[in-house]
C-alpha cells in the first residue's frame, strides 16, 4: 500500500499540466507522506480530487474552456486594460486579478463587473482627454483652495485619505471629481470664504469683542476693553459664517487671542 501510494504521487507530479498552486499542495502532501509513512484521512482524499481532476478527459475538458475564454468578450475588454500602458498601479493589480477571476471561474460577480465598467469608463479617449486637460488647467488658485480645505478637513474625519494625500505631496493633483467632491460641498464653500474673502477688519485696526465671543475665564477682561488686530489669516476651524481666523491683543493684556470675525465688532469710541 505504501509503495502505491508513492507511485500515485510520482505518476500525478510527472503531469505537466499540474502546476501552480495545484502542483505546490501536491508537493506538500508527497513531503508529508514521505516524512509519515502515511497520509491522513483528509490528505488522502486530496490526492484523490488531485488525481481526478488531472485525468486526460478532466485536461481537456478544462483545456476547451480555456479556449472558450479566450474569445470570450469578457476576456478581451479585461486584456484590453491589460494591454494598455496608461493603465498602471493599483488599477492594473486590480484589472489583474479580475483577470486571475475570469480564468479560474470563467466569469465574474456583478459588483466586479460594475468596478471593471468604472475602470474602463476612466480610460476611454475621451476620458483620457478630459483628463489631460483637467491636469493643464490645475493651477495654483486651485491648489491653494485645495490646501485650505485639506487642513480643515483633516482633524475631522472626513475626506481624510484625500486631505492627506494633498497634505503629503505639493504634486499631487486629485481627479477633478475629487476636486469639486472636497471644495464644493455646503461646507467647503464656507470654509472657502471665510479664507480667501477679504478680512472685514485689517491688520493695525481696533475691535471689540462681541458678547457671545468664546473667551475663557482668564481672559474675560478682554471682553470689556477694546482689541488690536494683530492678524487676520490663518487655517480655517470652522464651516460657520464669519469664520475668517483672527489674532487678536486686548488692551491692557500681553497675550493675543485667536478668535473668528463672527466674534468681533468694529470698535466705536475713543482708542
């Protein structure tokens, strides 16, 4: 039985067709048995499902399918990425094991049918065009809009493996549909304005703090005396109306105070 058992090994590895993964399991059972005697019950019954399907007429039957996929269109859109250069990175190990799908399976499942249509809608010409040309016309007005909401998005959560990216590489041009998805949303858009607007109160003018103005118990003394505006810029915290960054000293204090313009008011009376 021992020597049978062999035999079958020697007689399934001496199948070229049998390779890849197929021919590394086989491998590791003959270790096994080689190293034990004697296989398991499980083992066994894999050698057996291993034998059966490299018969002849199991080669064959598998050999015509192949042939069948080849000229499948399914086959061709898939080798049609594969083929074309522009298709490079993450989408081609993508489009790869799609590839790897369709040639074990012979088809595949509707969601990675509706992912191939989206790869491919992204490399049509006139996709191509459209993105040659999106790439012409980023500018720096747009790459500054960019970075101001990247640093407002950051510490939220939201848009956050976009943020970074634009954080991270000064080169990077997103896609034009992230783009508008990162600066034209409700929220964007105020965070836009309150940054790039023009300040309703200038460097060197005096203000005073309105009621409502978020100061802490140490400084609410600053909410009764006049203030110097010491700056008007910086990184936007909120999507609220008025929400351009300001520093502000109060009179009589040595330390400033970042408030937004919401939370000012022009100061009238005697400096």
């Amino acid at each position: 039985m021992a020597q049978r058992i062999a035999d079958r090994f020697e007689t399934l590895l001496a199948i070229e067709a049998l390779e890849g993964r197929d021919r590394t399991f086989a491998e590791s059972l003959f270790d096994y048995y080689k190293s034990n005697k004697r296989l398991t019950t499980g083992r066994r019954q894999w050698l057996t499902k291993l034998e059966q399907k490299y018969t002849p007429e199991s080669i064959a039957v598998r050999a015509a399918e192949v042939a069948g996929r080849v000229s499948d269109p399914l086959n061709k859109r898939l080798k049609a990425l594969l083929n074309n250069k522009i298709v490079d990175g993450s989408t081609r190990e993508f489009v790869n094991s799609l590839h790897e799908q369709f040639n074990y399976r012979g088809n595949l499942t509707p969601g990675q049918l509706a992912a191939l249509e989206k790869v491919e809608a992204r490399h049509t010409p006139e996709a191509l065009s459209r993105k040659a040309t999106w790439v012409g016309s980023f500018d720096d007005e747009k790459r500054k809009k960019l970075r101001i909401v990247a640093d407002y998005y950051m510490p939220s959560g939201y848009f956050h493996d976009l943020a970074l990216k634009i954080q991270n590489d000064v080169n990077f041009i997103p896609t034009e549909k992230q783009y508008n998805a990162i600066t034209n949303n409700p929220y964007a858009r105020k965070v836009l304005a309150a940054a790039l607007d023009e300040a309703k109160y200038p460097v060197g003018s005096t203000v005073r703090l309105r009621s409502n103005a978020p100061v802490t118990h140490y400084n609410r003394a600053a909410l009764s005396v006049p203030a110097l505006v010491i700056a008007n810029s910086g990184m936007v915290r909120s999507a609220a109306r008025g929400a351009k960054p300001y520093t502000i000293l109060p009179f009589g204090q040595t330390e400033p105070i970042q408030l937004e313009e919401r939370h000012l008011k022009k100061f009238r009376g005697k400096k």
